[in-house]
C-alpha cells in the first residue's frame, strides 16, 4: 500500500475515485452528485430522508453517502462489523447497498474507500465490462 493508501479517506475522494472507473457519469449537483455506469448508480450522496436520523438529536442526517454492494451477505459483513462505519436503516431492506456518514469517512483509509468504490462500480457494471476490468483490459 502506499502513503496515500494509508491516509484516512475524505468526502472529496469519493468524486475523485468514482470518476476514475470507466465510463463513470456523474449526476445530480455538487452538493448531492451520483455516479453511475451503464445506466446504473454504484455510489451517490443523498438527501435528508426521515429514516435517518442522529439518534442523540433526532434531527436527519445531511452527510449520507450510499455504496452499492454486490450482495447481501457483504451488506451485513459491512454492518455488522462494528470496526467499519457503515450502517443501513429500514428503507434499505432488500437494496444491495451500504450506507456512510460523510462526517465518519475518515475511519477509513484511502486505499479502504478506493475498495468500496470499485466494489460498488462492479457491482453496478454491464457483466462484460466488469470482466473486462478485472482483467485488467479497461481502465
């Protein structure tokens, strides 16, 4: 891993990364953009919703950043893991997706998000292009 792997992560990272996945379009504003491939969103920030909430004030989250996952055994690996700072709520049941405040981002390294971000992009891609990747024949 190299230094900048090490570093803790940071909510611009996340646009800088997910627009380094092949064939990334990004959506939305600066404030809320998405980010998706074929069609598909893999990664985008979203809005106050009532299903999350700060559990000391009551008042909705501003910072959510959702993830897509490919499945949903490493949705509850993410989770349940008290070590990562990826949570979910009711109104994801049944979505492969993990969600993140931008304010605990930091608890995980750089080369960490590049992980979920790529992770994500593949579990968002057209089939053949995911392969394409991973054999390192794209981007």
């Amino acid at each position: 891993m190299s230094g900048d792997d090490e570093r803790p992560a940071r909510v611009e990272d996340v646009h800088a990364l997910a627009t380094a996945m092949p064939d990334c379009v990004v959506s939305g504003d600066d404030e809320r953009p998405g980010f998706a491939v074929g069609g598909k969103t893999f990664v985008f920030f979203r809005g106050p919703r009532k299903d999350a909430v700060d559990p000391e004030t009551g008042e909705r989250y501003q910072d959510v950043i959702a993830f897509h996952v490919e499945s949903e055994a490493d949705k509850q690996a993410l989770c349940l893991d008290e070590s990562t700072p990826f949570f979910t709520t009711p109104h994801w049941n049944g979505y492969n997706a993990v969600l993140l405040l931008g304010r605990d981002i930091g608890r995980l390294s750089h080369g960490e998000l590049r992980e979920i971000i790529q992770d994500a992009w593949l579990a968002r891609a057209p089939k053949r292009k995911a392969a394409a990747w991973r054999a390192g024949s794209l981007g």
